[in-house]
C-alpha cells in the first residue's frame, strides 16, 4: 500500500512534469495518473480504489475513496513556507528547481554541505534535491554567505519554493 506522503510526491512530481500518463505498479497496488486540464489520479489497490482529481495549481486535492459509491471528500493543506526573518529584498534566493526531498548532507553520517555564515561561490554545492530517487545536487548560483535556511532536512519541497537565503557579495 502507498503512504499519503508518496502519494502526494508522485501526484506533483508527473503535474509539474510534460508527461500525460503514468502507471505503477507495486505489491498488488496501482497507480495510474492521467493529465488533462487537471490531474486525475486513479490509485488501485487490493479491495480498495482511491481517485483524487486535483485542480491546478496544486493546492488542496480533493481525494474521494470509492468500495462502494460512496464518496467522502477530504481537505489536504500544503504547508505554506515559513515567513523569514531576513526578509530583505537585497538577499539572494536559492530556490529548488524542482519537487522533491531536501536533503543538507551527501548522506545521514555526513556534515552539511552549508550552514548559516558560510561563504559560497556560484558553482559550490549547497544541498541535494532528491526526486524519483534521482539525487540532484543544487548549486548556489551566486557568490556570498549563507543568511538563513528556509526548509528543514528531509523536507518536501516544491518547485521553486526558496531553500536558502544568500547574501551576495
């Protein structure tokens, strides 16, 4: 059976893709996403089906579970990023260029690629944005120092959402 988290990854991961349809199939479980105007999601799973019709943009899915023609509508919220500080105009934004995991260390023994008041330059790796088990290393793209990190590790992250806040130099 699919967790809601990775549920809610792959619905986001093929809507902000250019692909029309996606099946998967795991353990007696199914999957089957087709775009259209919006994202209907169909999941199979043994003796239960779950179709989720999300309008764009993604912001809060309507999910209804069919055994029987019932139909019970649930409300999913996104957690909206937290309101920074350092909210200066001046500041650098690092943002993730996609959906996925944010993750601050090549691996969970390893120390961070960056922490708070460290310097980069525009080629130096700041973290890793994991998706579809395809890690991503992000780059800094600016040089400076590290002001703030705006997302936690092994958080969700959206396209496009800011991950650090980068004083240039």
């Amino acid at each position: 059976m699919f967790k809601v988290q990775e549920l809610r990854e792959i619905i986001k991961l093929v809507d902000a893709s250019t692909i029309e349809e996606f099946v998967y199939e795991n353990d007696g479980a199914k999957i089957k996403l087709k775009k259209s105007n919006g994202v209907v999601t169909e999941v199979v799973a043994p003796k239960q089906e779950v179709v989720a019709q999300v309008e764009q943009p993604v912001s809060q899915p309507v999910v209804q579970a069919a055994p029987q023609p019932v139909q019970v509508a649930n409300e999913v919220t996104v957690e909206a990023p937290k309101a920074s500080v350092a909210s200066d105009e001046s500041l650098h934004k690092i943002t993730s260029p996609m959906v996925g995991t944010f993750y601050q260390a090549p691996s969970p023994d390893a120390a961070p690629y960056v922490k708070v008041g460290d310097k980069v330059s525009d080629e130096k790796i700041v973290c890793i944005v994991e998706a579809m088990k395809l890690f991503n290393e992000i780059e800094a793209e600016v040089k400076g120092e590290i002001v703030e990190i705006l997302v936690k590790d092994g958080q969700l992250v959206e396209y496009g959402q800011p991950l650090f806040l980068v004083k240039p130099e």
